[in-house]
C-alpha cells in the first residue's frame, strides 16, 4: 500500500510538474500572440499621435485582436480623410483670407487716396474711422477723433455732426449739402456733405458715411465764370440799352434838329410838347428799371397771405381778363400759412408773370394759379430750422409756349419774345425772387402754354446774401 502510495504521488507529480510546463508553455505562446499585435497597435498609434496617419496593421487572425486591427485600420483611414479634407479646408480659408486681405488692402488704397474727405460713425455716433483727406480737411488725427462723439469733433461745424445723427436717426442718405468747413486752426472752407447709412453684409445696420467734397476749386471756377458771364451781360446788356434808347432818341433827335426851321409852326410844337416828354419818359422808365435791376435790395419783410395777394392781381386785369373770355381757375392749398416777405416787391414780381400770360394767350385762353407747399426741401435748413418748408407759387397759362432756343435767356434784361416791350420784366422778377432767398424756374411746351413756379421760403433767412457784383441779372 506505501509503494502504491508512493507510485501515485510520482505520478501526480509527473503529471503536475509536466502540467505545468505545457501551461507554461501554452501561457507564454498564448502572450506572445496577444503581446505582438497590441505591442504593434501601440507603435501605430503612437505614430499616429506623432501625426504619421498613413498606419496599416495587417489582421492575420479573426479573433479579438484581428477585429482590433480592422477597427484600428478603419480609424487610421478615417483619421487620414479628415485631415486630407481638413487640410483643403485649412488652405481654401488660407486663400480666401488673402484675397480677403488684398481685397481690403486695394479698397484702404483707394479711400486713402480720395481727394474727398470720408467720415465713418457708429449707431451711437462715434467716429470710427477718417481718411487721410478727412484728415487734411477737419485738421484731426484719426486716432485722436475715434470712439469720439461726431457732434463733439466737429463742433466748430455743428451742421455735420448734425447730418449724420439724422442720418443715424432716419436711415435716409442726405446728398450734396453746401457747408462752411471751420477747421480747428481757425480758417473755413466751403464743402459739400452728403451722408448715407452704413450697413453690412447681412444688412444689419452699422451706423452712417459722410463724404466730404472740397468745394474751393469749385468756388474759384464758377467765381471765373460768373465773372465772364458779367461781361457777356454787360455786352448783352449794352446792345439791348443802346436799341432801347435808340428810338426816342431819334425822335427827339428829329424834333430837335427841326426846331430852328419850324419853331413858328403851331401844329409842329403841339407834336414837339406831346412827343418829346413822351420819349424822355420812356427813357427815364427804361433807366429807371435798369436801376431796380442793380441797385441792392431795399425790403421791408412782413407777414404776406399769397391768396389774397394773387386775387388782387386777378381784380388789376380783370376788364381784360373779361374781355378776352380767358377762365381764371384757382387751385389753393387750404393749408398755405402767411409767409414774411416784401408785399410789394412780390406784388411787382407776380404781376409781371401774370402780364406776360394774359398777353401769349389768344381769346379763350385758360390762366391757373396754383398756391401750395413745394416738395423736398433743403436739409441744411430742415435741421437749423423749424420752418424749414417752402411754398409754391405758379402761373400757368394756355398760350404759344416759349421757343426752346429761348428758354436759355429768358430771365437776361432786354431780352423778349414779344413784338413789344423792354425785356425787363422777367428779370425784375427773376431778382426779386432771389432777393427773398427763394428760385424761379419754368417749363413750356411750344403750342402747349407755359408754367413758371416760385418758390419761396415761409422765414427768410436773415443772413442771406445775394451776390450781385455789378450783374443785372
């Protein structure tokens, strides 16, 4: 029984001790399998973290560890086609930032180099930006004018600071404004301001651009040509003198040198006392309104309701009015308030348009007198002022129309398209307008009558000023 024993547990330790040995060696095949590919799998995807995508690991089994590898490659795969797709991505945006950039580079070149001045604000009105011509113009630095108030840097010049809140305010642009620059050193300059809203891609609003366009070269132009247009004035203005005076002075001419021959003749000094101060009176009339034409403007403003102003000039020609069968039709606005004028003068100014309807028209004609509020306005005006609405006055008639070859010199003195008459008139009216800060303006179709419009401010401005330099018209 002790060999038997014996024996058995030689056995069971032969058999344990090979047991082991085959585990053993089982064990370490077995790791050796499972060590090898995940050993490899973290080469791979340490290489993968280093940034070396292009990784592959071939399957040789189909257990875990070969579905592992096909996972991994599939990932690393992946990872590559993101990269390939984020690398297209990275130099498309690369592209288009530097044609973003040349694009901003070309468009800062050209607002730098504009001879206009260009003021940009914000929604609060702030000054963003000022291009180097802004610069020369306002006399600040941009970096000293930015992130401050508009009104606040252009304080000098309130009307431009008062621009472009309005603007701000009704997201409307404001155009071709004439100002008086006054920069910080003192000296002034005139410009012209127009302004617009300042908006993004999207739409969304921004805030509001001003452009400032130096008007001193403009000025200095037409100062040349109002100087030549003086003296093809007085030119015109000497040929129509010298005709208008010509007559009567042959006649007095006549009389005169026929005195001596025929003082005797009862019948000749009856026609000499008659003609004579006939023709001086003419005369004195023909200097007397060239001197309203050049002398300054002597007006006494005071509140004038145009409706009854016209229905007096209506009641002056109303025997021809009646005789001629012309209808007399009135189109007033109800709402037209009295406006501060020189009664008189306006009179004066009126009657001549309405003399020169009635006679282009032929029996039968048709006269419309329009009274009402004129359209727009001027934006300086609208933002000095309260009153900053203007009246329209027009006189329309149903006659011959004016030539258009004459509708350049219609307002000249001494120029006329009637078979009688001075040519005065118009101009006379033509001044008289001005001298109430108002224009006159006219449109006529041949065959189809004509309408001249006046329109006039309600206030005047008091430090209006009209340039006259000698020029009649």
């Amino acid at each position: 029984m002790d060999d038997a024993i014996r024996k058995t547990r030689l056995e069971l330790g032969m058999l344990a001790v090979v047991t082991l040995v085959l585990g053993g060696v089982v064990a370490a095949v077995v790791a050796r399998r499972i060590a090898g590919p995940v050993r490899e799998l973290e080469q791979r995807a340490a290489a993968i973290a280093r940034g070396e995508l292009d990784q592959r690991i071939e399957p040789t089994t189909f257990d875990e560890i070969g579905r592992l590898a096909i996972a991994f490659n599939h990932m690393a795969a992946q990872l590559l086609q993101q990269r390939s797709a984020l690398e297209e991505v990275h130099w498309e945006l690369q592209r288009r930032f530097q044609e973003l950039a040349d694009v901003k580079s070309y468009t800062d070149s050209i607002v730098n180099s504009m001879t206009s001045g260009i003021v940009t604000v914000d929604l609060e009105g702030r000054v963003v930006t000022l291009n180097p011509a802004a610069e020369l113009l306002t006399g600040f630095f941009a970096g000293e004018a930015a992130r401050r108030y508009c009104t606040e840097v252009f304080g000098l010049t309130p009307e431009i600071g008062d621009i472009l809140m309005e603007t701000l305010t009704s997201r409307a642009p404001i155009g071709h404004v004439p100002l008086t620059l006054r920069r910080r050193n003192g000296s002034a300059l005139p410009v012209e301001l127009s302004t617009a809203p300042l908006k993004g891609g999207d739409g969304k609003d921004l805030g509001a651009v001003g452009i400032l366009r130096d008007l001193t070269v403009v000025r200095q132009l037409e100062s040349q040509l109002r100087r030549s247009d003086r003296l093809a004035a007085v030119g015109t203005l000497a040929a129509g003198l010298a005709h208008e005076i010509k007559n009567p002075l042959t006649s007095l001419r006549t009389f005169i040198s026929r005195v001596p021959s025929r003082f005797d003749d009862a019948r000749f000094r009856e026609r000499f006392q008659s003609v004579v101060p006939r023709e001086l009176e003419r005369i004195n009339r023909i200097v007397e309104r060239l001197l309203e034409l050049a002398r300054p403007p002597r007006m006494s403003f005071s509140l004038v309701r145009l409706s009854a102003l016209v229905e007096r000039i209506v009641d002056l020609y109303a025997d021809q009015i009646e005789t001629s069968g012309i209808t007399v039709v009135r189109e007033f606005a109800r709402d037209v308030p009295p406006i501060q004028a020189d009664e008189e003068a306006l009179y004066r100014a009126l009657v001549n348009l309405v003399a020169n309807a009635l006679e282009a028209m032929t029996a039968g004609g048709r006269l419309t007198l329009r009274l009402g509020w004129s359209e727009g306005g001027d934006p300086p005006a609208r933002i000095r002022r309260a009153f900053n609405r203007r009246l329209r006055i027009e006189v329309q008639d149903s006659g011959t129309g004016i030539p258009s070859s004459a509708a350049d010199r219609i307002f000249n003195p001494f120029f006329t398209t009637k078979d009688t008459g001075t040519g005065l008139g118009l101009a006379i009216t033509h001044k008289i307008v001005q001298d109430h800060g108002g224009s006159i303006d006219f449109r006529s179709v041949a065959g189809g009558g004509t309408m001249f419009r006046i329109v006039l401010p309600l206030v005047p401005d008091l430090n209006f000023t009209v340039e006259h330099d000698d020029d009649p018209r």
